[in-house]
C-alpha cells in the first residue's frame, strides 16, 4: 500500500433545462467525477487504515480541480460517496470523509459546511445517490439534492468507487420555501 | 414545424488507465452526449415522423460536437462512434428509428470529420433508469476488430413515458487490451467505410 492504482476514471456532467416548469434563463448543472481504485484492505481485516487516508488526498485534488474546471469553475453545492467492492467493508468507504472533504474545500477556496455523504458496499453498476447540499449553509433548502451515478463494471469485488459531486444552481424548479441561498450568513456552515 | 423540447443534457467521459493489472497509457477514452426530449408523438399513432427525423439532425450536431468537446480532441482525433435512443412506454419504436437513422448520421460526420462507416446503432423502449448499450465501432472503416465495443449509458430519471432519451458516444481509442487480430487501424484504406 506505497500508493494509490487507479483503473478507470469517469466525469458526468448534466446540464437541467427544465422538469416540466418554466425553463430558467440559467440551467442549473451538476457534476460527478468517479475513481475506481484498488481497495488495498480487500479479503482481509486490518485494523490500521488510516495511514490510506493521506494517499487519496492528492487523487482528491486532482479529482476536485477536474470537476471544477468541467463545471466551469462554477459552483455552490457538493456532496461526496464511495461504493465498496464486495471484498471490502463499509468502513473502506469512510476513508473518504477527509482527504474527499478536504479536496474540495481547497479547490473551491473555502467552503463552510459540511460535505453531506453516502457510501454503500455493492457489485459492479451498482448506483449511489450522492448527496448535494450548499457548500456554505447547510439549511439552503433550495439546494438539498442528489445525483445518482455509477459505473457499469465497477466496483469489482478487490475495488473502490470514489466520488466526487459537485452543483451550480439548486433544484431546476425549486419552491418549496426554507433558506434562500441569498440569505446565506456564513458563518456556521448551517446557516 | 414542431420545435424540440431538451429538458436535460448530459455528458459522460469515462477513461482507462489500468485493466487486468496493466496500465493503459495513454488511457482509453469514451465520451457520451445525452439529450432528454419531449417525444411530440407520445399516446398516438401519427403517421408522418417527420419532426422527429428533423430532431434527429439537430441532435446529431448537438450532441456530436459536444461528445468530441468533451474529449478535447480535434474531429479528426476520433477513432470510434455510434448513437442509440431509448423511447419511454407511451412512445413506439419507431420513433428512435426516426430520430436515429434519416438525419442524423450527416451532421454527426462534421462533427467528427469524415466517418465513412456505418454509425453503429440499438434502441429500445424503457422506463427511467434503463441502461442502453450504444455500440461502436472505427468511423471510418467499420472492419477494425480493435474498435468493435460498447459504453453503456443511462439517466435515472429518464426517459419518462412522453420521454425520449438520444445518446451519441465517440472515442479516441478502442479497446483497453485489444489482442484478438482482425483489420488494425493502421491498415485502413477508408474507402468504402469498411475497410
């Protein structure tokens, strides 16, 4: 485990006209980039994991700036997950929480709140809704969504499925009240 | 004329580095663009599909070019194309032909720059979430064994029954291991589209 084998990497980006209401003058996007890696823990237990953790760190960099720049540099919203192989444990996917959290707070030059999150174990194509909220408050209810993506042939049983979400613009049609993000304070993250 | 409704674009490039433990260098790369239309002929039997073949030639520039931008390359970088469509359940068949096959191959070709080859295509009807197969083949000799693949694509939120899902994949590449002979790339004559 010196370091990190990636074998595939996918970037989804989606662009929302409309969902059956007034198209907005902006579409809003949204994007994912997935990194399938060798989990180095698979077939066995071991106790110690977190020394893994400061290797993804610089594949979550790379893998920030490369759905930033795909979004245009633009973005108000993230979230982040994993998909397990088989031969790993839900605990691999917590791996992610730091260097995935740090990698896109350092891209996006600070954002406040928490990066919400979803990990599941599961076989090649399985699908995982990841979690977006606004990267500066939490409560901006406009902003509460998710994208569901995936990858067809992975994870396989030895791998790991790393993603990255991140959005611009919240729900296509959003109105169903709660915090605007023009009344963001920002200075808990929540609010 | 009956204009085009796009609710949704979207693009998917995957890359290769690795498989079966070799690195790929450089990686393999497949691009797809995926539009979600309106189907103007959802619940009825309409005869003329005209409007959907003109659909399918907007969508042919639209979605080509975007699938080759996101793999920023030149048009003349591709190697691989092909197209599919899945209907949503209160549209026919024969509307992803309409779209599909009349219209559509010319503007995807000047996307791609010349593509003398058949563009390699499947449909299907199904619900939102269903996966499509689009297959693909070399652009310009359709014979090169090394390029005959797929990428699957889906939405899981689309099609919806009055939905039509189009999806337009290029690459600039074939297969990650390819070893199994047949007609190379460097062997391409790119007269008659096969070989």
């Amino acid at each position: 485990m010196s370091s990190v084998t990636m074998r595939k990497l996918v970037l989804q980006i989606e662009e929302i006209r409309h969902e059956g209401g007034p198209p907005p003058a902006r579409p809003p996007v949204r994007g994912a980039v997935l990194a399938v890696i060798d989990n180095p823990f698979a077939g066995r237990y071991v106790e110690d994991i977190q020394p893994f953790m400061a290797l993804l760190r610089p594949l979550g960099r790379e893998l920030a700036e490369r759905l930033l720049a795909a979004l245009g540099g633009e973005v108000d919203a993230y979230g982040k997950g994993a998909i397990v192989g088989a031969l790993g444990e839900i605990e691999h996917g917590a791996l992610w929480h730091a260097p995935g959290g740090w990698a896109m707070r350092e891209v996006l030059g600070g954002a406040k709140a928490i990066v919400p999150s979803a990990k599941t174990v599961g076989p090649p194509g399985a699908r995982l809704a990841v979690p977006i909220t606004h990267k500066d408050a939490s409560y901006v209810r406009s902003h509460f969504d998710a994208m569901e993506v995936g990858v067809p042939d992975a994870p396989r049983a030895g791998e790991m499925v790393l993603i990255l979400v991140m959005a611009r613009g919240g729900r296509v049609h959003a109105r169903s009240g709660g915090l605007r993000a023009e009344e963001i304070e920002g200075r808990d993250g929540l609010r | 004329m009956t204009a085009m409704k796009i609710r949704k674009l979207v693009t998917i490039v995957e890359e290769t580095r690795r498989e079966m433990g070799r690195e790929i260098s450089p990686p393999t790369r497949k691009a797809a663009a995926l539009a979600v239309i309106e189907n103007p002929f959802a619940g009825r039997y309409v005869e003329d599909l005209t409007p959907l073949m003109e659909f399918g030639e907007q969508l042919g520039g639209l979605l080509g070019e975007r699938a080759v931008a996101a793999l920023a390359i030149p048009p003349a970088a591709v190697h691989s194309y092909g197209k599919g469509a899945i209907v949503g359940e209160r549209g026919e068949l024969e509307h992803a032909a309409a779209i599909l096959h009349p219209r559509l191959g010319a503007p995807l070709r000047r996307a791609v720059e010349k593509g003398a080859a058949l563009v390699p295509s499947a449909k299907k009807m199904g619900a939102p979430g269903t996966p499509l197969d689009v297959p693909l083949g070399h652009k310009d000799a359709a014979y090169v064994r090394s390029h005959f693949d797929a990428m699957e694509v889906r939405l899981h939120d689309a099609p919806r029954a009055d939905e039509i899902l189009v999806a337009i994949v290029v690459t600039d590449s074939g297969r990650p291991l390819a070893r199994v002979g047949g007609l190379t790339v460097d062997q391409i004559e790119g007269r008659d589209g096969l070989r």
